[in-house]
C-alpha cells in the first residue's frame, strides 16, 4: 500500500528541479546579459549577432548605437553559432572595418587632413580590447588579427601603422601566443607577448589586452598571463597615437563574438573627442572636400585669367 508520504516524495523531487531549472536559467541569462552589456566605459560593443543591408554596404551594428562595422570584402565574413548567439567567422581574407578618421586630401593643403568620425575610439591614455575567439587555424600573417586600430599617412595601403591591438602570433616560435600591442607618442612601437602559447584551436577563450598606468596586460579567460616585451617595454611613455580606422579579424582564420573596446579613463576624453558625428555623414564630408577643391581650382582659374589679362 503506498503512504501519503510516498506521493509526496515525486512531487517534491518535482518542485526541487524546477526551482533548480529556473535559478540556473536566471543565472544562464544574467551571465550572457553581463557578457553583452555596454558599461560606463564602453565606447564600442559588436555582438556580431546580425548583418544588417546599409545602402551599398552590410553593416554589423556596434551596441553604443555608433560606430557600426562595415563587412568586406567579398566574400565577407559568415554569421555562424558563436559563444552567445551568434558571431562572425573569419577566413584569412576578410574583415569587418570601422573608421575613426576619414582621409582627406586635397590642395593647397601639404599634408593629408584627417576629418573625426568616430572620435571616441581615439583612447589615448587607458584603453582595453576583449573579445570572445574560436581560432579555427593559423594564416600565414604574422599577426592573425582579433582586433587591430591602425592610422595612414595616405590611401596606400602599405602606408598603414599599428597603433593598438590584441593579436595571435602566428610565425614559430611564437604559434599559438598572445600578443597586445600600442604606439605612443614617447616611446615608439611596444609589443608584449605571453610566454607561452595560450590558444587552443577550435576552443572558445576569452583574451583582453589592456594598457593602464600599471603598464600593459594580456588576459585569458579572465586571468592575468606571464609576458615578456618583445618590442619596447612593458610599460611605455606618453599617449596612445590616434588612428584612422580599426579592424576586426583581419589575417586570422578565427570566429569573433562580443569584441569590446573600452576607454579605462573616460575622464580624459577632450569635449571633441565625446562628439561623435556617426559614420552616416560621411557622403557630406566628401562633398565638403570636394567643394573645397573646386573653389581652390576656381580660385587658381581666376588668377591664371588676370595675369593673362595684364599680359
């Protein structure tokens, strides 16, 4: 004869499961959600969950609402499962671009005129890169992108210069080790890497890369790496160089979800510098340099017929 006691015993079991489902859903979803969130200092977040048409362009939308990230080029990178929802693969061939500074070039000017899009991407004192990475094979590059910020001295592209970043080496000895990365206005090109080869291919890990007043750092999966300055020191003078353009993935066969960029200072950004007049005016800059270029040409045209008049 079964008790009382005895059908209470699967209910209770029942309830105790449930209750057990629910906390570590909770817990599940407020993980993600920390993971996901722009904080005080975030000054951009790709979640890389979508690829949205913009005009002739996809874009994949920064969190912050500012400096969204322009897909290329063809074929560009893949939307696939990535650690939380979904991410971009990446393969040795592909990027996604976001610009700082757009280029302008045009008389009388001697020097190339760089027109602030996205300035608050120009950290210059205390910066950290994080990301999410599923390295799926090596590239023949010597870095294998996970995020890189670089600055030109014209449209060429060999004419591009590091500034700051987190990379994985890719050339022996150094296969498999994390490198970050900055150039500033005192002490050059410094580079760091990790003692030891830190990235398992395939596994998803969590790497981070920080400069502070402390010197600079590499994270894996939330721990604080051994390094060694292979460029420069560990800890360079002066301020962080400011940059035209920043890319993700370039060089690296590698799936990339949640890469952050966050300004550890935010006090010291300039009143400019939190002004961000958003990548969708950039049709206007170009029309402003090109009405520039036409009085200056105007201007020239109206000299050159004085002189022949004088003459």
């Amino acid at each position: 004869m079964t008790t009382l006691t005895e059908h209470k015993k699967p209910i209770k079991n029942l309830i105790l499961t449930l209750i057990l489902t629910i906390t570590l859903g909770i817990a599940s979803t407020a993980t993600a959600q920390a993971q996901s969130s722009p904080d005080a200092y975030t000054v951009g977040l790709w979640h890389f969950d979508e690829i949205k048409p913009d005009g002739y362009r996809q874009i994949t939308p920064d969190a912050t609402g500012i400096n969204h990230g322009t897909l290329g080029p063809e074929p560009p990178p893949a939307l696939v499962e990535g650690k939380f929802d979904k991410a971009l693969e990446f393969d040795g061939s592909n990027f996604v671009y976001v610009p700082i500074a757009f280029l302008v070039g045009f008389p009388p000017s001697p020097e190339p005129i760089f027109i602030p899009i996205s300035p608050s991407l120009d950290i210059t004192n205390e910066i950290k890169l994080e990301a999410w990475i599923s390295v799926q094979g090596f590239t023949d590059a010597e870095y294998n992108n996970i995020i890189v910020k670089c600055t030109r001295a014209d449209a060429q592209w060999k004419n591009i210069t590091r500034i700051t970043g987190i990379a994985v080496r890719a050339s022996e000895p150094d296969k498999g080790v994390l490198s970050g990365f900055v150039f500033t206005d005192t002490d050059g090109f410094n580079e760091i890497v990790t003692t030891e080869p830190v990235i398992t291919l395939k596994q998803w890990t969590h790497v981070a890369f920080t400069r502070t007043a402390s010197g600079m750092h590499l994270y894996v999966n939330g721990y604080e790496k051994t390094v060694t300055a292979i460029h420069g020191v560990q800890n360079p003078e002066g301020a962080i160089l400011n940059g035209s353009e920043i890319y993700f993935g370039h060089d690296a066969k590698v799936i990339i979800d949640e890469a952050r960029i966050s300004n550890l200072a935010p006090e010291t950004l300039t009143a400019a510098a939190q002004i961000d007049i958003g990548p969708n005016l950039l049709i206007a800059i170009i029309v402003v340099a090109v009405v520039f270029a036409v009085a200056w040409l105007l201007r020239r045209a109206v000299q050159m017929w004085m002189i022949h008049s004088k003459a």
